[in-house]
C-alpha cells in the first residue's frame, strides 16, 4: 500500500480549478456590504483529478469491514449491506429538515414508528426513545430512567448500581456520570456471574443491575431467570446493555428474561456503519414499569441519529421475521469455529461452547527463553496488521491478564475464516520461534508500532 | 518471577507495607506492576487525608487498564511520593524503592491480616 498522507491544501496551485460557474452566478444579486466578508476564502485551488485521487489515496489508507475481516470482539463488525445506504440517501429523506411541521414528515415519522414497533418485537420491551446517539449515551439516558423510576416513588435510598467484573467499560462509567455509585459482582470460575456473590449486595440502596447477555466472555447468563427475581424482590431494576445483543436476534428477549430497560446499538447488531465509518445509535427500550418516566412524545423536536435509523430498519426488513433468526445461529458457529481450531495454540481460560464471542488468554508458547521476554497479546495483535486483518479486542475483560477477544459474525465466509486461523497458527508458530518477529510487528503497515507509552505519558495536546 | 522482598507485607491486591515505627510505607509489588505494564499516570491522594483499610487511596494507569490502589491499614495520609506525578514509570523501574504513600497507623492491629512474603508468593503463583 502506498503511504499517503498529504494536506488537500498542498496540492493546491493558484488559478487551477476543477470547476466552471454559469455566467448567471456572477450577476447574483450582491451580498449586502456589512455582511460580505474582508478577507478572500482560503480555499485549495485544486483540479478534479487532483481531488479524485487525494480522497481516494486517503480512503486506502484505512481498514474497514469493506476491505476486510475485522473480529473486534463485543463491536460486531458485520457486513453494512449497501441496500442501507441507498435507502439511506433516498432524496426524499435527505431532503427533510426536523423543524419541518408534522403534517410534511408523515412518511419519516412512520418509519421511526415501525422501527419502535419493530424493536419492541425483537426486545420484549414496550417502547424505544431513538434520541440517544450511541450506545453509552443510551446507557446514561436508559440508567437516568432507572433513577427517576425510583425518585418518582419516594425512594431516594437507591443510589448504587450493581456491576459485573467482567462488564464493558462503560456501564460503570455512565452510572458514575449518571452520580450513582458503583458495586462490582464477581464472575464465578465458569465467566458467569456468581449469584452468591450477588444475594448479599442487593437490598435498599441498590437502585438496580446493569447486565450484558451473552456477557462478554460471550457466554450467555444461564441464570438470568433467578437473578432477574432476585433484584426484582430487592426492588431494584434490570438494565440490559445490548452490546452484544446479536446472537439473540429473533431468539430470545431480553424482555422476557426480566430485564426493564436497555439500549440496542444499532451500528452493531442492526449493520450499520460504525467505528470510523459513520455514526451510531444508541435508542433505549422500557418495560411497561418504566415507559411512563420515558419522555413523551418519544418521537419530537430533533430524532437522534435518523439516518442510522434508517439503515437498521431496512436491515431488519430486508431479512424479514425468519431469516433474522439466522444471524446468530451463524454467528455463535463461526466463532465457536475459530475457537476450537485455534485452542491447540492459544490459551482458552474458558473452554465451553461461547456465543458469538469468545476470549483467549495469550499464547500457550509465547516463546519467552533466557532473557528474551515472550510475545504478550499486543504483540499478536500487531502481527495480525501485517497480514491484513483487523485485531481483536485485545485487554478486555480485565478477568484476564492477556485477554483477546474474538468476535466474528455471521457475514463472514468459511473461507475468510480459515484464512484468520491459518494466520492466527502462522502467528504463533512465529512466537514459538522467534518471539521478536511480534515484538517488533507491524512491519507491513504504513505506520509502525506508536510509542503508546511516551504518548499517554506526556501527550501533546494542542499542535 | 515476580520479586517479592522478605520483611514486608503484602495485601492480596498487590499492594506492599513496610512498617516503620507507627507508619506504613505502601507500594505495589513487581507482580502488580508487571501485570499493568507501562505505567502512565499514578493518581495520587492528598496528605493529611484520613484513609481506611481496603479503601482505594488511588490509581495506576498504564497503556492497558486502569486499577485502584487499595490501602492495606487504616490511618492518616502523612507522605506522599510526589515524584511520581512527573515519572510514574518509576514504579515499572523499581516497584519497592518508589513507595507510593505513608500512613499512620490507626490500628496497628490490622497488619496481622497482611499476607507475609511466603504467603503473597503463593497467591501468584
């Protein structure tokens, strides 16, 4: 790949241009004297060609689900069908602006209604907001119901929230912005949450559990059920982080496992574009107990992030009610693919069947010998560069110390998969030999290994 | 392997304690900061704060993860190593020479919960 990485204002010339304005243009009424600006536009003075090839280097120079197979466990980088963006672009969407009456927008707020409908149907739940933006913003909005929920009733003991030790980063974080303090429940030795560990943190101060099921060792909660009653008697509430909501598709419903709110991210299990590809969505679901504390009308003033929405609506009606069951059969098959056919080389701290991700735990030969350190799972995932794949998640959960986690889905081939594996083996055939072919990796990729270390020690924060 | 010293006591979350008199003087052993990795940033408490047994007085960042730092005594803040707010990586250098915090002791007693270097050996094996 060619290394680009120039400045559209450094190819500018003066005088080039790459278009040529209608003579009507110059004798448009003149802009009013107080108003029109002093100074020339610092614009580039660029020709079609020079534009057409700066935006194209510039887009080679990134990695998206488009150029390749990108396992970032609990992201759920699935294929973004393209059928999204067309309905996506449709002028007539396009073209609306959200201060337009209600009576010009029927179409646009129909759709938003069938998607709340359509939700609510894969969730169990009553009803959706779509103003949150993305999933940690769906977290704050969804536990700031939880806490209104019990305001609303006089109860003003209940200012803790319960988290498992192997929950995503942000569930803590939003019930720490949200002003609620944090009580962490442990994994038991087989990943899942231990319920003994839970029964003596619930009562009166415990406004309620956050959750993610599967959780994100990718096992699902068997214990759903009892653990749902036990918060529910406490008085506490279930709020469902639906991260990794995929392979439960049309399955099963959070709903029904008790859970009283929750948050889908739509640019995950719902295939539209995320990371640095485009924005996400992160609307929030309620239960019956809680819908009235949902602020009414859902649908009002500006409606999150509509094109996303848009996106995932035509995802879910493209597959239709059957073939959306599908998607996670198909991905708890790959994955559990890789899983078994690269557990010979890596570390599985967990070895029962996973859904749609799983987690290794380094290499079982690092090959570390006299004083040459072996090759830690950054080391692997930067090898991983230079065979052109994504990395995995890598350093979460924090249960284990060299963590990798591997998150498929189910848009990914046989083949793609055995590629990934054959690599994968390459990798640590590689370690075992020589342990500094990883430590010294990437060595294909436009940029090398940054120096993370001196970056987050003395960051430059301003140019 | 991790070093471990003989004569200091350690908590079961990878702090150690020399006791010097009615004062404690805590780090964190070579395992915890092998296990973090580059340290980034040490979050230090203010002196003279009153601090609990199992507590967290502050927080290591590094590259990988973030961790809390657990008090193993009860007591009063009186020193804190100011040094690694500039270079935190002094932990990753020499872990036992750069303590973290010093604590007065309020309960003296509570140093016989403390693991010895023998037992701490073993809970990281």
């Amino acid at each position: 790949m060619k290394y680009y990485d120039k400045l559209i204002f450094e190819l500018g010339r003066k005088g080039r241009s790459g278009y040529s304005l209608p003579k009507s243009f110059a004798s448009a009424p003149a802009v009013p004297e107080n108003l029109a600006r002093k100074t020339p536009l610092e614009l580039p003075e660029v020709s079609e060609p020079d534009v057409v090839r700066h935006y194209t280097n510039l887009s080679q120079m990134n990695f998206g689900v488009d150029t390749g197979f990108y396992p970032l466990g609990s992201c759920t980088m699935k294929y973004n069908p393209k059928i999204n963006e067309e309905v996506a672009n449709h002028p007539l969407f396009t073209g609306l602006h959200p201060l337009q009456p209600r009576e010009t927008v029927k179409g646009a707020i129909e759709m938003i209604e069938g998607l709340d409908k359509t939700l609510a149907e894969i969730t169990g739940l009553k009803h959706f907001t779509f103003l949150p933006c993305a999933g940690a913003h769906g977290e704050l909005a969804g536990l700031m119901l939880m806490r209104e929920y019990h305001l609303a009733r006089n109860d003003f003991a209940r200012t803790k929230v319960i988290v498992p030790d192997s929950a995503h980063g942000t569930n803590p974080a939003s019930a720490a912005v949200c002003g609620l303090e944090i009580v962490e429940v442990k994994s038991r030795a087989d990943g899942l949450v231990d319920v003994e560990d839970l029964k003596p943190l619930l009562g009166a101060e415990i406004a309620g559990i956050m959750m993610t099921n599967p959780n994100t060792l990718g096992l699902f909660e068997r214990e759903i059920g009892e653990i749902a009653k036990l918060v529910h008697d406490s008085g506490g509430l279930l709020y469902y982080d639906g991260a990794n909501m995929n392979p439960l598709l049309g399955k099963v419903r959070p709903g029904d496992m008790g859970f009283d709110i929750l948050h889908l991210n739509l640019h995950k299990t719902f295939s539209t574009p995320h990371g640095g590809g485009g924005p996400g969505s992160g609307p929030v679901g309620v239960a019956e107990s809680v819908l009235p504390y949902l602020h009414i009308p859902v649908v009002s003033g500006f409606h999150g992030n509509y094109s996303v929405m848009m996106k995932a609506y035509a995802y879910i009606l493209m597959l239709g009610r059957e073939n959306i069951k599908m998607a996670g059969p198909l991905a708890t098959l790959n994955a559990n693919y890789i899983k078994e056919s690269l557990k010979d080389c890596y570390k599985l701290p967990i070895p029962s069947i996973c859904k749609h991700e799983f987690v290794f735990d380094g290499l079982i030969n690092d090959g570390a010998h006299d004083d040459v350190p072996g090759a830690t799972t950054l080391d692997i995932a930067k090898r991983l560069l230079d065979y052109g794949f994504h990395a995995p998640t890598i350093y979460f959960p924090l249960l284990f110390s060299q963590a990798l986690m591997i998150e498929p889905t189910e848009t990914e081939s046989k083949e793609t998969l055995d590629e990934f594996i054959a690599v994968m083996r390459k990798i640590a055939e590689e370690a075992a030999e020589d342990p500094n072919i990883l430590r010294s990796a990437p060595h294909n990729t436009p940029v090398s290994r940054p120096d993370e270390t001196t970056a987050a020690r003395n960051p430059i924060v301003k140019a | 392997m991790s070093k471990i010293i003989e004569g200091l006591l350690y908590s079961e979350s990878h702090e150690w304690v020399k006791v010097d008199g009615k004062v404690a003087i805590i780090g964190v052993t070579d395992f915890a900061q092998s296990e973090m990795g580059d340290i980034t940033y040490v979050d230090l408490p203010s002196k003279d704060d009153d601090i609990t047994k199992d507590e967290d007085f502050g927080a290591l960042e590094s590259v990988k993860a973030s961790s809390e730092l657990l008090c193993p005594v009860s007591g009063t803040i009186v020193a804190v190593n100011e040094k690694l707010e500039d270079a935190p990586e002094l932990i990753n250098e020499d872990p036992y020479a750069n303590w973290i915090i010093k604590v007065e002791m309020s309960d003296a007693s509570e140093l016989n919960s403390l693991l010895t270097a023998a037992a701490y050996a073993e809970i990281i094996k």
